[in-house]
C-alpha cells in the first residue's frame, strides 16, 4: 500500500480501528462488509474494497491501535470525513443483529485515598 497523507490516513486509521473492534467483540461482520453495504451498489463497476484488505500493512496505519480511540471517535471521522454511508451501515447492521454499546471513559483511579 503506498504512503497515505492527510485525510486519507485518517480514514485508512479509523477503518483500521473500527475493524479491530469488530473483531475483537466477536461480530459476524466486517469493515468490508460495512463498506460493501455503503457502496457497492452505488458505485456499481466503479466499487473497489481491495485497499480494506491492505490497511495493516502500512506501519502507520498499523500504529492507529496504539493511539486512543473509542466507537465516538470512531464515527466522528467517518462522518468528517464523507463516509456517513459506512456509518448508516453500521448502525443499521447493529440494530439488526441487536447488539448494544456503550461508551466508558476511566478517567483516573486515585492510588492510596480511602
């Protein structure tokens, strides 16, 4: 996969991201699914997804795990970014399938108070 900048990175990351999260939780479904969902129809002979497969390969875009991230953050890209389709999907995808979620931020556990 060649050099990505920008925008680009950002979103080649937060796929990268939200596809560990996928597969971590166990779900019956994938960054390509998603994307598949959001675009294949629409751009018809046009439709490529064969970049999806090559995301871990660019070490900075492997790196995305190590930087924080949450499902918030997550979204709030994909929606910057013009790729509300793939937030569309998913959303309807968990609905679906019935799944829930939900945020928890652990902001500080304080050592030694009682």
């Amino acid at each position: 996969m060649s050099s990505f900048g920008g925008e680009h990175l950002s979103v080649a990351k937060t796929f990268y991201q939200l596809n560990f999260y996928l597969r971590t939780l166990g779900l019956p479904f994938t960054v390509t699914d998603l994307y598949a969902m959001a675009y294949k129809e629409r751009r018809g002979t046009h439709y490529d997804d064969r970049w999806l497969d090559c995301l871990g390969d660019n070490p900075e875009v492997n790196e995305a795990l190590s930087e924080p991230f949450t499902t918030h953050t997550i979204v709030e890209t994909l929606m910057r970014t013009g790729h509300e389709p793939v937030v569309r999907a998913l959303m309807r995808t968990v609905r679906r399938h019935g799944i829930g979620f939900t945020q928890a931020y652990m902001v500080a556990s304080p050592r030694g108070r009682r």
